[in-house]
C-alpha cells in the first residue's frame, strides 16, 4: 500500500489524470492505445504511467507480447475516505438538520 503523499503526487499531474480517465473509461489499454490521440510522445506517456503504478493507481498484466494497463480505484477510495468524506460529514448533517427543521415548520 503506497502512502498518500505518493498518490497525491500522482494525481497532481492533468496529463496523469487524463491517462486515469482513459483508464476508466475502457480499462486494459496497451502504451498504444493510451498514447493515441493525447499530444505526448510514447516515452511521457510511459513515464506518466510509471507514476501511476509507483502510487498503485494502475496496475498492468502481460497478454503475450502486450502490457496491459487497468485502473486500481482502491488508493483514490482510500483518499476519498481519510481527506474528504470527514470534511463533508458535519456539512450533511447540517443539511438534514436543517431539512428537518423547515419540515416542521410547515402548515
């Protein structure tokens, strides 16, 4: 399990993101598939990817002569889970308390 500076570091980059989004969308690419149609050569995106899977956020499987690359959510979950889903808690509940609130207030 990688450390959070390690993933946010990954995902501070937008070529990065993109290269997530791709995944996202149609998991199991190859180098080729990811490079087409993204203005950066073979070896940025390569390097790009290197990244991601440093920080665990792809992981890749050999088919023959290919490397496939998928998309591993797990460590954004993990992120998602110590850095946002705790900030937002007391705004949800101020919400429903607020909710219930005008609730009872009505005729």
């Amino acid at each position: 399990m990688q450390d959070d500076d390690t993933v946010f570091h990954a995902l501070a980059d937008a070529s990065r993101r993109e290269l997530l989004d791709r995944l996202y969308a149609r998991d199991g690419q190859t180098l080729r598939e990811l490079t087409a149609g993204l203005d950066m050569s073979r070896q940025a995106v390569s390097k790009h990817l290197g990244v991601l899977e440093a920080a665990d956020l792809v992981v890749t499987r050999r088919s023959g002569r290919e490397k496939l690359h998928f998309l591993n959510p797990v460590p954004i979950r993990l992120i998602h889970d110590r850095w946002i889903d705790k900030y937002t808690e007391h705004r949800i509940a101020a919400l429903m308390d607020l909710k219930s609130e005008l609730e009872e207030k009505r005729p």
